[in-house]
C-alpha cells in the first residue's frame, strides 16, 4: 500500500453555522463555529514533506502562519489553501458571551435534548423531584 497525497483544494468557511443540521426546537444557543486553525502539508507525497500551521488570535482575530521560527500575518482569504491537511474549529461564544453550566438539575440549558436514551429516565425522575420541591435531587 503507497499512501498518496490529495492535493485538491477544501472549500470551507471560516464560520460556518450547523444549527440547520444539528439544532432542535429547544436548541438555546446557536451553532456557531470559527476555524481556529489549519494545518498545512507541503511536499509532493503523503511520505515527506514540511508543516505550517495558520492560527486565528483569539484577541485580534487576526490569522497568523506559523513557518518553523517565521510568524506572520496571513489574509483571511490565504487561511486554506490547496495544502490544507487538518481543519480545527471552535464554537464561538454565545451572544451574551458565555454558556450556561450542564447539568442534570438545570437541563434548560442542556444544548441538546434528551429523547429516547438511557439517561432518559433518570432526568425525568430529577425533574420530577424538582417539581415536587424535595432535597437534592439524586439518581
């Protein structure tokens, strides 16, 4: 088996937003992520070669090329390139720029919602302990 290189160029937002695939009704917050980082792989097969990397500041939002001991600046528009090997995403901050704590006894601010899993039940009887305002709620 000879690993061969792709050298096609990844066509990818630098945000990009997933609630239309991923949200649900109850969903709290959007689904918001910003590429944070790509790593790059220069040379002509999957064998050799040399990395970079192009990392987005988390103050200036600037994007900068890492290139061995070079730094600098790189265009929004320069970030992926046909070289692009990994892309690294973040979920950017809610609005209010913070998240609510998960937990089992505030799931309004769960991201998700529980259907037909296993912890299902355990989460109904926590709220159901709630509800009828006893101690501490426990499974």
């Amino acid at each position: 088996f000879q690993p061969v290189k792709i050298s096609s160029k990844v066509e990818a937002p630098l945000r990009m937003d997933l609630s239309n695939v991923v949200a649900t009704p109850q969903h709290k917050e959007p689904l918001i992520y910003d590429l944070v980082g790509v790593v790059d792989h220069l040379g002509s097969s999957a064998g050799g070669g040399h990395y970079t990397a192009t990392c987005l500041h988390p103050v200036d939002r600037q994007y900068w090329r890492f290139d061995d001991s070079c730094v600098f600046p790189a265009q929004d528009d320069s970030v992926i390139t046909n070289n692009a090997y990994v892309l690294f995403y973040e979920r950017a901050p809610a609005p209010d720029r913070r998240l609510r704590r998960q937990s089992t006894s505030r799931p309004s601010a769960w991201p998700h919602v529980v259907r037909d899993s296993a912890i299902r039940p355990h989460v109904q009887k926590l709220q159901r302990q709630r509800q009828r305002g006893g101690g501490p709620a426990t499974l």
